[in-house]
C-alpha cells in the first residue's frame, strides 16, 4: 500500500513509521528498505484486500501518474463488500493496474464489482508474442462497411500486409449473408485501397499474439496493454465480422481522458486538443 493514516492524514511510508489502514482501520508497518519500493504493510497478517498484490516500480510509476487523492481509493458494495481499487478518477472510472497472472473468476468479479472499470495490464513480459500488423480504416468509416479482413497470422506474409474480401461480392452470390459468414470470394489487396484506409485510420491495426493470455481477451471490461512505450494498446473487435484488433491510444490522450469521461467506454472516443503543459499547471 501507498498511504496509510497516520494523524487522520493519508500519507506516505517512511522509515519505522507506523499508521492505520484506511480501509479496515488495522496497524500498518511501513517497509522502506534500500532494495524495495517503500509502502505500507499490515501487521502480522495478510492484507484485508483480497486482490490486493506485491506492488512492482511499473505499478507505483503508473499509480504516481495521478494525483494522490485519486489512488488506493477503497468501494464498498451494496452488500458490505470492501476493496480497494488502484485508481478511482473524479469521473467515476476505476483503473485496476495489473502486473501478475490473473483466474478469469477473479478478473469477473472485479468486474462485476467495479462496474466502470479499466484494466491497464503490463505486456512488457509478452511484448516478443504480440505482433501488430497493417492499418485498418475506423470500424466506423464508410469504406469499413463494405470490408470482411483475412485474420492476420504470425508468417502469414499476405495477410499481414493486408488482404480483403469485399462483403458486397459476397452478397451477390449469397443474399442476406452476415459479414461473419463471408469465407471465400475473390480476395483483394490493401494496395488497392491504400489512400482511403490511410484517411480513414483511427489508431486500429490488425494483430496476432501468439500464445495469448486468454482472461484477457474475455474481459468485459476494456483492457489497455502498457508495453513501454508512447502508446496503450487497446484490445477491441473490429466489427460484426468477428475480427479482433487493436486500437493504439496514446499514453498521453489515456490520462487525459480517464480523468474527464464519465464512462470507460468512452475513453479515446472523442477527439479535441489536449491541454498544454502550461494549461495543465493553471
């Protein structure tokens, strides 16, 4: 933990301080070795968080990216039940910042329980497995809407660069088919569209990952990758034909719009300059 109560006042571990958790109001002993991240642990037991988990730099550097009254912010459900979340914006979004392996049962329930709800998970473990591939026009654009993509594969060197079905040929031959059933019809190149698909991006591509972790892509909830870098990468599907993709949102637009959108759904939606550094101090 971050914060305990010391005096009333949630403050910071430093050494041989001693304070009180501000969720179950048990002591807390503050760890501060040279070798360890400085925080807060309970006296001779567990964490009364269940989820709770051994903090890494990568989760304090992410924590220490909002201000302080926006962390460890503790929700109580209906029925009593009390957790502790990573993030809870001025919105009402809750952030759970995830380095460790994770049971599908537990990723639904704090789904369930945080019901506005964002995963930032660290792919920087499997970054080697996740190969992001060509651009695709915004799902909602008006040349997406005639377009079925070939599933881009690790060594499939067509399909990485680009290959399409058109849903409208497949239609002439098969009236009233769906999208996801378009399989086989004369099979186009991204060349042929390249201008138009380049106007129309919005940040998605398509991607394989190899060996995936599949709680992940069962998440109701949105799941942004953090692999390191200048940009999120958002897990999504593409539209009515099935196709998972990605969609890039840079860090920056992140942090920006978790603290102003009211709904996680919402996040990277809208598109308007951000503040300025200047802005941001006033």
């Amino acid at each position: 933990m971050q914060f305990a109560l010391v005096n009333g006042v949630r403050t910071e571990a430093f050494p041989a301080g001693r304070g009180q958790c501000p969720t179950c109001g048990a002591p807390l002993i503050a760890k501060c070795g040279p070798r360890i991240i400085h925080h807060w642990a309970h006296a001779g037991r567990r964490d009364c968080d269940p989820w709770w988990e051994n903090e890494t730099e990568w989760h304090r550097q992410w924590k220490n990216q909002f201000p302080p009254e926006c962390r460890e912010i503790h929700h109580v459900a209906p029925d009593g039940e009390v957790h502790r979340a990573d993030i809870k914006t001025p919105t009402g979004i809750y952030i759970e910042i995830q380095h460790s392996a994770m049971t599908d049962a537990e990723r639904t329930a704090r789904e369930t329980f945080y019901s506005n709800l964002v995963w930032v998970i660290d792919g920087r473990g499997f970054r080697d497995n996740f190969d992001i591939y060509h651009l695709l026009p915004a799902p909602e654009s008006e040349i997406a809407k005639d377009l079925v993509w070939s599933k881009a594969k690790r060594h499939m060197h067509g399909a990485n660069r680009g290959m399409f079905f058109r849903w409208s040929e497949y239609l002439q031959e098969h009236p009233g088919a769906s999208k996801a059933a378009v399989k086989s019809v004369w099979i186009h190149g991204i060349g042929d569209i390249e201008d138009q698909v380049n106007q129309a991006y919005r940040g998605h591509h398509q991607y394989d990952w190899v060996r995936p972790r599949r709680v992940w892509l069962d998440a109701a909830a949105p799941v942004y990758i953090d692999f390191g870098d200048d940009h999120l990468v958002r897990l999504e599907t593409y539209d009515a034909s099935g196709l998972l993709c990605i969609k890039l949102v840079a860090r920056q637009k992140f942090l920006h719009d978790v603290m102003v959108e009211a709904r996680n759904t919402e996040i990277a939606t809208r598109f308007y300059p951000l503040p300025t550094i200047d802005q941001r101090s006033e």
